[in-house]
C-alpha cells in the first residue's frame, strides 16, 4: 500500500452527507445488505435478480426517486446510516477510515459508503486505506494546478506477488465499479491504487481538464513505482481513464513532457485498457492539427450533472442497473461539457500515435464487439498502431468494467509469472477488416486532415515516381471521373496519367495494356506507383500476378475499393437472365464493350482465381475500404440490400472483399464507391476531399515501401 498521507488542506463540506438521492441511495443499499444482498436495490421481497420496471429508468430520474424516499427530511435516515458506521467501527475496533470523515475529506457520505462497501466485500478497513497523492507539476509546458488526489488502496487477499495496479476509471462511473475487478487482483496477490477522480474545474482562469488528467495519472503511477519499484507497478484504465489518463501519461513521459514535482515516472509501465475511449469519424478530421490541446473548460466553471448511462450500456437491463447504483451512492456528478473538454488532449494523444509512438511495455485492450458509445472499428486502429494485443468481448457494453468477462481475463494478464495471453478468437464486430493485413487507420487519418489543411505530408521521394492509375468498370462515360484527384496531384507536382484501358473489357485484356504501360513509363529507369480504383485493382492483380517481370518496375500499389473476392453486384446480374440478358444488350451493342467485364467479379470466379493467381505479396499494398453509415449517398439504397447479407458496403463493394492479406489497410465510413473519385453529388465522401484521400493514401504506400526497403 501507499503510506498515509492526509490531504495538504482541509476540506469542510457545507453538504457533509451528500445530496438527498445519495442519503436515498445509502439506505438502498444498507436495505439490501440486509435483504437478499444481490446487489439490486427495492426487490428485498421478490426473487433474488428481479429488476423493477423503474430501475431501468435514467440516472436522473432515479436519483430524483432516491431522494424522494427519504421523505420530508432526511434526519431519520441520517441517524440510521450513523448507528450503522457506528456499529462497522466497534466490530472492527478500528475507524473505517484513517482520513477525518469531516475534517479531511468533508463528507460523512465518504465513511458510510466505504463501511457499505466493507460490509459487502466481508474485509476489515485495514486491507483497504484511504490517502493522498501530491499532484504537481506540468504537461506540454502548460502550468497546471497541483491538488491532493485522493486514492484508495487495496491490499492483497492472496499471497502477495509484490506488484501493484493502478486503476484509473472512465468519466461515467467510480472506481468502486470495478470492484470484482480489484477483488480478482487482490486474490492474486497483487495490490490496487484506485484513483478517484474530481472533475469540478479548478480556479484557474483556463483549466486544462484532459491534460491535468494525465498529470494526476502520472503522480500516482510515480508514488507507486516510489512505493513498490519501477518494475512491479501496472496500469489499468477504463474508456477516458485508458486513453486519455495512462496512454497520455505513459506516452507524454516517454517523450520527456511531463514535469513532476516529485519521483519521476518511468514509462515502461504495462498495460490493459478497458474500452478505451477513441472517439468517431468526426473526431478523426482534426487528428492534423498541432501544437497544445486547447483549454480543456471555458473560463467560467461548467454546470455539474449526473453521467448518462443509456448511451453506454445498451440490451443490458442489469448491467445498466448496477451502473445506476454505483453512480447514485457515489453521488458522481462530472461537467456537462466533460467529454468535449477531454476532446483536444485525446486528439493530441492519438496524433502522437498516428506519428508512430509505440509504449515502452506491453499493452493488453479489451473492446466489446457492439460498443454503443463509439465505433469498435477505430479500437481495432488504435491496437495496431500500439501493437498492442486486442481482445473482443461479444457483448454490446462500454462500461466493460461491470462485465463479468473482465476480472479473470485482466488478473491473467497482469499477472507477471503467467505467459503471455493470445488474442482471443471471439469474432470481430464486423468483418471491416480480414486477413492479415495491418490496419492503417489512426495514421491515414492523420496524414490526410494535414494534407486538407495545407501541409506537406509526401515523403522527398514522392516526386521519383510516375502514378498510373487504372480507372474502374465502365468509368469511362462518368463525368469528372478523377477530376479531383488529378487536379491534387497536379497541384504537388506529381507525374500521373491514366493508363488507356477499355472500362468496358475483360481483366485479361486490360491486364495487358497495364503491362505495356508499366514498361513504357519505366524505361528511364524510374518506378511507377500503381493506383486502381474499383476493377482497375483486379486489371492491376492480373497484370502483377501473370507478368512477374512488371515487378521490379513497381514501387508501390494502391487499391482503392478493389472487389478483390468479388461483387454481390456481379452475382446479382449473373444470377437473373432477365438482368443478364440486359446486361448483355447495353455493354456489348451500346458500349461495344464484353458483358465478361463484370461478370468477371463474380465472388466464385475471383476466389478460384486468387487461389492460382495470388497476390505478389512482395510488392508494398495499400488497401482503402469503404462503407455508408448514416450519411445519405446515390448508393444508400444498393447498401442497405447487399449489407443484410454482406455486412457493410460502399455500395458496391462489401468492406470485407477490399482488403487484401499483407497489405496496409485503411477503414473509412461514410464514403461511397464514388467518392474518392467522384466529386458530389455523384460521389460521397463525408470526412475528407477525395484529393487528400489519394494524397494521405500516396504517402501511405511510400512509407510501406521505405518499409519494405530498410534493412531488417
């Protein structure tokens, strides 16, 4: 345990007991500790587990309940929770708490529920004590307030290992709520420091909310390692908690921009995240901007309230409940704007991941497979960029912590005698992404919002190259086809041309044009980058895989929603002879093209195909898929048929046919099958320009390739 330290000023609460739902919500509990002890609040007189028709309502609708059950005054219920400490303490011959309940920490509510928690969890106040961490020192240069944190240490029930965890919870709930969680380490040997987090804004005239954050992270991971040894502290963090406190902590230390006033932190702390918060789409366009986070809160101090719960935890009545109780008999209340204000240092975390900043020390993260707080796809991003192990949950939950799943799977792997967990084989949320291929998600986007906000992101090699990009099925009569990305290659400079297929033919025959243009254009020595949009990736497969000495010739490729196991578009028209036969009609007399142009993407014949002719996976690939979500597109109505049997669609193309094993993958949604080469209407993309897509894809590719080049 941490030694005792008392906070550096006293605290005198003008509410010592809390407000009158968390009074409501410490008889609750006290009646169930009483009652069944099934940990559910008001069934003391059904069956152990039964969920009432209010408890599913919301926080602040059941804190408004909590406080109207303590009647017209909350004397009586004062004195019984009195006569219940009262009562823990003689049992115990100890004070539940070393800390002044009124002096110290201002709040009688701080003793009782601490006795409550005692009395369920069946342990004596002395394996769980109470102090202070001095929190001084700056972030990124920025002078931050130093302030007590307070903590709450759990000793070991099993033989002690010697090791401590440090717990940093999310915005919506308290430490307390991973309880089974800290039970399972304690068994384990290992001790916990559970930090408790105060959001109220400090006075300063700007407070920077997510940075003091990872400052207060970062003293008490240093205390520990003081107490216990640089090698024996962990980390475990939960949604805000995870990304914004230890990942910022951990990797700003790294980096030298953390100031302490006091021991210092070593960064090779390892790790398991908890649903770490990551953000949407959205978030991703200002991954480009630099410098320091903006303030995290206005000047003027946010309103407090309660966290809402329902956007988190969804299908899950009970699980929602527990979260509801914990919330009320902590009496948490967090600023209205919190997560708006945590928003500026996430996104300067993430940039210094997308950079390539790797932790020092291993890194577990544990993700439900249908997060209803904020999209799994972009986890999955973040735990290649860290190279961290990632473990699915199936369950539709962000507030993994209350899950059952998580105590055996995080006592495992913090544990340092047991060997190294794999990956758990549970099936993805979605098959956005298949194979082996590397997902370059967090990194594209930060390379493609710099590029829209002017700044060079090609590497000095970029302008070696001349970009041939193979144009898709039947692109030939779109109007603007390419425009956009033409005009933004232009503007930077590169050598591009269209290689002069016919959009009309067959794989074989345009496989063939690609190989004279390839070795026309290399004939002065240089390398070409292939760029194929749609089939003009399969015409660009089929030119690499029968013409091996095209190989050499080629620096890089580019696969922009490639339908590389084939079409649901091309099974439809095949499938029907009524469509076949109108097919039939328009390509072969209208465009005076071969109906085997589509045909040719049909999912049986491209998956026979790859089998006798692979990908040369020595040449660098980088794969864009795409997908509609909420956006309104040309294309929603062919999505939202072929998703109900293919998952998720650009229109066209399924995202789980357009990556290829081995490449460089990149996920975005809201961009349809025209958008990166299409400008609106005709096209959607909802995030970036379709110019600065190929660009951040360019730059992509080059790196793969410098990659592939480097000496291992």
């Amino acid at each position: 345990m941490l030694p005792f330290r008392p906070p550096s000023v006293s605290i005198v609460d003008s509410a010592p007991w809390g407000s009158r739902g968390a009074i409501g919500a410490m008889i609750h509990e006290l009646r169930d500790l009483l009652g069944n002890r099934d940990g559910i609040w008001q069934n003391e007189h059904t069956d152990s587990g039964t969920l009432g028709r209010r408890q599913r309502a919301s926080v602040s609708s059941q804190a408004l309940r909590s406080a109207l059950s303590t009647g017209l005054s909350t004397e009586d219920e004062r004195t019984t929770l009195t006569e219940f400490l009262r009562a823990g303490e003689r049992r115990w011959t100890v004070p539940v708490t070393e800390l002044d309940p009124i002096g110290s920490v201002g709040s009688m509510h701080f003793a009782v529920t601490k006795a409550l928690m005692l009395i369920r969890l069946d342990r004596h106040p002395s394996t769980i004590r109470d102090t202070h961490v001095w929190a001084a020192g700056s972030v990124d240069d920025t002078p931050l307030a130093a302030r007590d944190i307070r903590v709450r240490c759990y000793a070991p029930t099993g033989p002690a290992t010697g090791h401590c965890v440090v717990l940093v919870p999310g915005h919506a709930l308290p430490a307390t709520a991973s309880i089974d969680t800290i039970q399972a380490l304690n068994a384990s040997g290992h001790g916990v420091v559970a930090l408790e987090h105060d959001w109220t804004p400090s006075a300063a005239p700007e407070d920077h909310l997510g940075l003091r954050l990872v400052r207060d992270v970062a003293a008490v991971l240093a205390t520990a390692q003081a107490q216990y040894g640089s090698d024996r502290v962990h980390a475990l963090g939960c949604s805000v908690g995870a990304s914004v406190g230890v990942l910022g902590a951990l990797l700003l230390a790294m980096q030298g921009r953390i100031q302490l006033q006091g021991p210092p932190l070593h960064p090779a702390v390892p790790a398991v995240l908890v649903s770490p918060w990551v953000g949407s789409d959205t978030d991703l366009v200002a991954l480009g901007q630099s410098g320091t986070p903006r303030p995290g809160l206005p000047k003027q101090p946010a309103a407090l309230r309660r966290p809402g719960l329902h956007a988190t935890v969804a299908e899950a009545p009970q699980l929602l409940t527990r979260a509801t109780q914990q919330v009320l008999l902590a009496d948490l209340r967090v600023p209205v704007d919190l997560l708006s204000a945590l928003t500026p240092t996430r996104m300067h975390i993430l940039s210094h991941i997308a950079e390539g900043l790797r932790p020092i020390a291993p890194i577990h993260i544990l993700q439900a497979t249908r997060d209803p707080f904020h999209e799994p796809a972009l986890v999955r991003g973040l735990a290649h960029a860290l190279d961290a192990s990632l473990h699915w949950v199936p369950e539709r939950n962000h507030l993994l912590e209350l899950s059952a799943a998580t105590p055996p799977m995080v006592s495992r792997w913090l544990d340092p005698g047991a060997p190294a967990p794999e990956p758990t084989p549970t099936t993805e949320p979605d098959p956005t992404i298949h194979g082996a291929a590397r997902d370059r998600s967090l990194r594209f986007a930060l390379l493609a919002a710099r590029s829209t906000q002017g700044a060079t992101i090609l590497p000095e090699n970029a302008h070696d190259h001349i970009y041939l990009i193979v144009p898709g099925l039947f692109t030939e009569r779109y109007p603007f086809y390419l425009r956009e990305p033409c005009t933004r290659m232009s503007a930077l400079g590169l050598e591009h041309a269209v290689v002069p297929v016919d959009t009309d033919q067959t794989v074989s025959r345009n496989a063939e044009q690609i190989r004279q243009t390839v070795l026309q254009h290399a004939l002065d020595g240089r390398k070409v980058v292939l760029v194929g949009h749609s089939k003009g990736g399969i015409d660009i497969a089929e030119a690499l895989s029968v013409h091996a000495e095209l190989r050499s010739c080629v620096e890089a490729v580019i696969a922009v929603q490639v339908p590389w196991l084939g079409s649901p578009v091309a099974d439809f028209v095949a499938g029907r002879s009524v469509w076949a036969q109108g097919h039939r009609l328009v390509v072969e007399r209208a465009f005076a093209g071969d109906e085997q142009a589509l045909l040719d993407l049909q999912e049986p014949i491209r998956k026979a195909h790859i089998k006798t002719h692979p990908w040369p996976e020595a040449v660098p690939t980088v794969c864009l898929a795409t997908a509609l979500k909420q956006r309104a597109s040309l294309l929603s109505v062919p999505d939202s048929l072929l998703s109900k049997t293919h998952g998720p669609t650009d229109g066209f193309v399924p995202v789980a046919s357009a990556v290829l094993p081995g490449s460089d993958a990149v996920f975005i949604r809201d961009v349809d099958h025209g958008g990166v080469v299409l400008p609106a209407p005709f096209g959607l993309s909802a995030h970036f320009p379709s110019g600065d897509i190929l660009i951040a894809l360019i730059a992509l590719a080059l790196e793969r390739a410098a990659q592939r080049a480097a000496p291992s």
